[in-house]
C-alpha cells in the first residue's frame, strides 16, 4: 500500500511537472491556437512483449482510449499538446491482466496537412495502474511512443509502444495498434 501511494504521488509530481512546462511552453510562443477536433475516441488491440505475459494472460488484448487535445503551435509542422487515459485487458482462462493509463502528451505533426492528411509522431508520459488477476496490483510511471496518420475527415491509425515498469519481474509492455475517430 505504502508503494502504492508513493509511486501515485511521485506521478502525480511527474504529470504536474510535465503539465505545467508543456502549457508554458505552448503559450510562451505567440503562435498557439486552439485545435480543430480536439477529442480522439480509438480502440485496437494490445500485443504484449514479453513472453510470461504471453503465456498466463494471451498474445491479444482488447485496447481502448480517450484524449483532449488542449492546445497547439501554428508552425508549419505544429505540436499538439495532450491529455490521454488508456485502457488494456486481456485474460485467459482465470488470468486477467488490465492496465489502465492517465498521462499527458504531444503529437508532432511532421508535415503540413495535404488533401487527405498528416503523419504524426507522439510521445507520453503518465501513470499507469497494472492489475494483475490473481496477483498483484501496482501503480508504475510509464509512456508511450507512437507513430500514426490522420485523415482530413477525422479518422486515425497508429502504431504505439507502451512502456511500463516491471511489476514483481513481470514487464506489462507491449504495442498497441489503434484506428479511431476525432471530432
């Protein structure tokens, strides 16, 4: 419990930090707007790394999220900055795994949008709950690191890598293959 409520706050700190140099950051410049679809709904499947979760828990998982884009430059190649939660589950037989993420992000959109749409590149960091069914439970700092396209219409593809700390010499990481919506 005490490791629990340690690793809560140092990513409470962590996002606090991050949130406040990201906002800073964004709004130091004079050329920050607000985004056009701000909101991104995806879900996708979750495949994990390593081989123990593999075996106890399955090799696909059901994936989901949910982010807010609250702000961006207007550069020609603008970041836009963002709050994510995130969800796995995958289970076999009695087995379940869940993790469940909150972070802050940004999305770096490597060219000025064309007729049908952007490449992009995203980076995150938040704090991660892995809740393994029967075993343990814990909070981790993580992230994730992605690349996807999206559509002048709103729709999305990406391709992320979650990055989580070992839990009980577990590591809950793994890739994540998302399509979704913004609106």
């Amino acid at each position: 419990m005490k490791s629990l409520m340690r690793n809560t706050a140092v990513t409470l700190a962590v996002l606090g930090s991050v949130g406040i140099v990201g906002t800073g950051m964004a709004h130091a410049q004079d050329d920050t707007k607000a985004v056009e679809r701000p909101y991104r709904i995806k879900v996708g499947g979750f495949f994990p790394t390593e081989g123990d979760v593999k075996d106890a828990y399955g090799s696909t998982f059901f994936s989901g999220g949910v982010s807010w884009d609250f702000s961006k430059t207007l550069a020609t190649n603008p970041t836009v900055f963002t709050l994510y939660t995130d969800y796995t589950r995958g289970e076999r037989g009695d087995n379940t795994l869940g993790i469940w993420g909150l972070g802050v992000g940004a999305r770096f959109l490597f060219a000025p949008a064309n007729s049908s749409g952007q490449p992009y590149g995203e980076l995150g960091l938040g704090y991660y709950n892995v809740d393994f069914s029967p075993g343990p439970s814990a909070g981790r700092v993580g992230g994730k690191l992605g690349l996807g396209y999206q559509l002048n219409q709103g729709l999305f593809g990406e391709v992320e890598y979650n990055l989580i700390d070992k839990v009980e010499g577990v590591n809950p990481s793994g890739v994540r293959l998302n399509v979704g919506y913004r609106f």
